[in-house]
C-alpha cells in the first residue's frame, strides 16, 4: 500500500495550480520524467498508478510552479519507498 504524506493529490494540485497538463508535462520531462503525455494524463486521472519515482517527478513538476509563486508546495510525495 502506497504511503502518502499529507498533501493533495496530483490530480487536485495541477487543479489548484492553473497549469495545463502540457505544461506539467513538459516541466516533468524536464526533470527527468520519461512517461509520455498520455501516461501522465492516466496517471492524473488516477486511470492508471505510475512508480513511487514518476510519481514524485510529477509532484516536483507542480510543486515547483508553486515555489516560484512563492507559495507552499502542496502536493504529497510518495512516501512508499521509504523503509520504517
């Protein structure tokens, strides 16, 4: 079971960010993402899971909108990777 620290989802932090999923798309290519746009649309859509890792590159990709808003970074990590 995936662990996800409090925070919102992605699907309602690209909602809340104003982005198309262009552009979350192509700020997550930009950071290393190597899913197509149509992945990451099913992934938004919660159609489909994606890793722990393009998971988190997607939740870099909009909290990283935000920062340079100079506000929080809202959306959660996926934390299922980390040992307890």
């Amino acid at each position: 079971m995936n662990s996800k620290a409090a925070g919102l989802s992605l699907s309602d932090g690209l909602d809340l960010s104003g982005m198309t999923l262009r552009q979350v798309w192509l700020r997550y290519i930009g950071i290393g993402g190597c899913e197509g746009l149509t992945e990451v649309e099913k992934q938004l859509s919660g159609r489909t899971v994606l890793t722990s890792y393009e998971h988190n590159l997607l939740a870099q990709a909009i909290n990283e909108h935000f920062i340079e808003l100079d506000q929080d970074h809202p959306v959660a990590y996926d934390g299922s990777h980390v040992k307890s």
